[in-house]
C-alpha cells in the first residue's frame, strides 16, 4: 500500500483565489438562526426541564457535532458543511441535564483565525491564496460525526483523519493516527458498528477505497485498499453480519481539489451501482445497477436467510442541495426547491434483480437500534420534512417495515428537528424498546431544546423537555454513551 499514491487522486488542493462575501448572520427570515456562528466555547451549564418528567433509567451523555462557525472578516465559507466542527455534550444524570460545547482544535481552525478569514477552502468553500494545505487534514473541518474508542471520543470529517477529543473536558487532544504506516489516510464520518462494538468504515480517493476494521477500542485490526467501477461520491455506507454494500451514485468525481463540488458531475446517465463486498473477503463482490439517485444517508442493512439484502436509505432525485443547497441557507436564501428526500427500501435479491420500494415519506437521518446492527430487524428512526419557512425537517417519525406502519410526531414549522438517537430501556432486549433523543431549534423561543420520547408511544409527544440558554447552530450527527 502506498499512501502517497492513494492520496494522490483525492486529497490534492486547488489554490486558486475566489473573494468571499461576508454573509449576515441571522439576516432575513429566523430559521436563519441555525446557521448563524457561535464566536466561542461553551461553559457547562444546567439546562431549564420545561415540560414533562424525565425517565428514571436514562442516564448518560449523547455528543453530536456539526458545524458552528462559518464567517471571518477576511472572508467567509460559502457552504454549510465548512463550518468549525463543534462538539456538543448533553449529560442526562438523576433527572437533571446540562450543555457543555467547545470547538475541535483542528489546524484549519488555526491557520483560520491567525488568517482572520477562512482561507482553507473545503466541501463547497474556494481556498484562499493564504491557504497552507499539504494533506487531506489540512482542510479537516471535523464537523460532521463523532466515534466512540476506548477512552476517548473522535470527531469524525468524511476526507481525513478523526480528532481525538477528551470526552469529559472536550479539549482536543489532537489528531489521531490509526497506524504509523497509514497517517492521512481518509476515513469516513459514517462508520458501521458491529453489536459487539467492531468497526468497520471506509476512506476514499476517487475510484480507490481503503477498508478499515477496527476493534471496540479503536485499535487497526485490517486496512485493505479496493478498486471500485465508479469514482463515486461516498458520504455513508452499509453493513450486514457478512457484507459491506457501497452505494455507488452518479455524483462522479473528474478530478481532484477543493472545493469538493468543484471535482464532481452529476451524471445521470451512468445510474448507480450497489457494490456488495464479503467481510470475510474484500476480493468476494457483486454488484447491482438501479437507477440514478442521489443519498447521504442509509441505514443498517440486514439479510435474508436466501441471501436477499435490505438496505434503509434517503433519496434524492439528484445532488443539488449538497451543490448549492447548503450554500443558500448558509447566505440566509431559501432552497431553490423544496428539501424533500424519500425514505425508501433497497432490496438487493440474491438472484441479482435490485428492487427500491417507495414510501412516500420525507426523511433524513435513518437510525436503527444499535444492538441489532447488521442484523435482521424491522424499524427506523427518521427525522421528518418541513413546511412553511422551516427549509429542513421538524418531525420524528418511526417506520416499521414489517407492519407498513409510521409513527411520528409533528414540533410544527417553528422548530428545526435535527437526527434522533435510540437509547435501549434498561433490561430489555426487544427491538427499539426504549427512549427516544432529539434536538431542536426552537425558534419562538430562540434557545436548542434537548427532548426525550418514549420509542413505543412517539405520536403522543416528549416525555420530558429540556431548554437551553443559547440557540445552537444546527448539529448533524452524535451517538449517547450509557452510563
């Protein structure tokens, strides 16, 4: 394996100089306040319990991380997935919940700020002449995910390395080299847990993949680099007991360089191809061809005993809100169309025929039940469509596959709903018997609330509701740690 060759085709920069505009934050319409920046960590302080009582058995720490600075005087990002990753941590102990947030001190936040703009270009940002940009972890933002190992907590970009991040006191304690031999090597914001805490995930250089499976504390048990039949644009992947599928869309990169919506093409024509690869053996595939979509997000896939896989995921009709759909809501302008991706069913038969069952529902950020990952099941948790001003999603919903059945719950257009995250109800073991965690930006109020539903009675509403503050900028994926 060679790293410099492997990095070669996905991590070179392009410096050419575009002037940035300074965006207004909080201009115009108030759903504005979610892409608004926060200049500066946050203390811990106790969140207001304004509704409900909280369950007795729910006790721990859910941490999400998404972007939450985004406009320097010098200059600014254009796009909203090239904010400063921030991590959050809501701690639920005896009743009571707190906020504690602090940026990752990733080099690009560095050589940003000593700039005074942002110079580092990114995922739809030109870098700037004062851009200093070596590997993939120079324009590391860290801002999309977060991952449990041993110890510690990394946060987690899709193009470079995770940052490992003290869990308690948030402070960074720098970036994390999986293996001496491999440093820089990409590795994704979406890795795939196996029930007893396995890792798998994958890094991307156009049309080449390197597989990495790590164990529960994060130590490298296998990196192994595949050829894949498209240069594809992978933001998320899927896992069974025995496979790992890769969605192949014809998002397509033509070149390499930043910003990464500068490199890619949307081309319909080529379809999208599912490349199915065995666990046990990565030179073991089959792929499958359906037709041309576009999707960020997918959940965990499961089999049948004749080999059929089935595959959670969120269309698109094509990749327009990742080109300049993040772009509009970051400068405050509604979306060109409405945000409207589709839950849908990939089933991939073991006689070849690949089928995407429709559902109808507007959905994004698919989650299932952790202690059943890769294993046959039958719900998924989904945050909901908008309506009105409110350009994102303002619901929870909960499909069950088997029964064809959804329950949800509507916040109303004055809340932006960001993902959910399943929490197991103490001493049971049945599929998505527990409690439910969601944030959202309430805008009347002005302040991110932290809810809790209970999974089996979601229509009736939270259970209990904690107030913060301070309005977060919206946040894009966490994981919760029982204690």
């Amino acid at each position: 394996m060679n790293r410099r060759s492997f990095l070669s085709l996905g991590a070179a920069a392009a410096l050419s100089f575009n002037p940035d505009r300074l965006l207004a934050a909080g201009a115009g319409a108030d759903w504005t306040l979610g892409f608004a920046d926060l200049e500066s960590d946050l203390d811990l302080r106790d969140l207001k319990r304004v509704y409900g009582r909280p369950p007795l058995d729910l006790s721990g720490d859910l941490f999400r991380n998404g972007p939450a600075k985004f406009r320097r005087p010098g200059g600014s990002a254009t796009h909203w997935f090239d904010g400063d990753g921030l991590i959050r941590r809501f701690r639920i102990r005896e009743g009571r919940a707190s906020l504690a947030a602090r940026f990752v001190d990733t080099p690009r936040r560095r050589t940003d700020t000593l700039a005074n703009a942002v110079v580092t270009g990114g995922f739809g940002t030109r870098p700037g002449r004062d851009a200093r940009i070596a590997s993939p972890d120079d324009v590391n933002c860290a801002n999309i995910s977060v991952q449990f190992a041993g110890d510690e907590l990394w946060a987690l970009w899709e193009s470079g390395s995770p940052f490992a991040i003290d869990p308690e006191t948030l402070a960074t304690r720098g970036l994390k080299v999986l293996r001496s031999d491999l440093a820089g090597m990409p590795y994704l914001a979406h890795p795939r847990y196996e029930p007893d805490g396995r890792v798998w995930n994958l890094g991307l250089a156009g049309s080449r993949a390197i597989v990495w499976r790590l164990s529960p504390s994060g130590v490298v048990e296998a990196a192994q680099v595949v050829e894949l039949p498209l240069a594809s644009y992978i933001h998320d992947f899927s896992a069974t007991e025995r496979h790992l599928i890769l969605v192949l869309q014809p998002w397509v990169q033509e070149r390499p360089g930043s910003p990464l919506t500068d490199g890619h093409s949307w081309k319909p024509e080529l379809g999208t191809r599912i490349v199915v690869l065995e666990k046990a053996d990565l030179s073991r595939r089959r792929v499958f061809e359906t037709e041309p979509f576009f999707a960020f997000h997918m959940g965990d896939a499961w089999e049948d005993p004749d080999g059929t896989l089935h595959l959670d995921i969120c269309v698109y009709p094509d990749a327009s809100f990742a080109v300049e759909g993040g772009a509009r809501l970051l400068e405050g302008l509604p979306l060109s169309s409405p945000l409207e991706p589709e839950l849908r069913l990939l089933t991939l038969g073991a006689d070849g025929a690949c089928r995407l069952e429709r559902t109808g529902l507007v959905a994004e950020f698919p989650r299932a039940d952790g202690r059943f990952a890769g294993l046959p099941r039958a719900r998924t948790l989904f945050a909901g469509g908008g309506r009105g001003a409110n350009p994102l999603f303002q619901s929870l919903g909960l499909q069950d596959w088997k029964r064809g059945t959804t329950d949800s719950f509507d916040f109303g257009e004055r809340h932006i709903f960001e993902e959910a995250v399943f929490v197991p109800r103490r001493h049971s073991s049945a599929e998505m018997d527990g409690w439910i965690l969601g944030v959202s930006l309430n805008l009347d109020a002005r302040a991110s609330e932290l809810h809790v539903f209970d999974s089996r009675r979601i229509s009736e509403g939270p259970v209990c509701t904690w107030r913060a503050d301070v309005a977060l900028p919206l946040s894009l994926h966490g994981q919760f740690r029982a204690v």
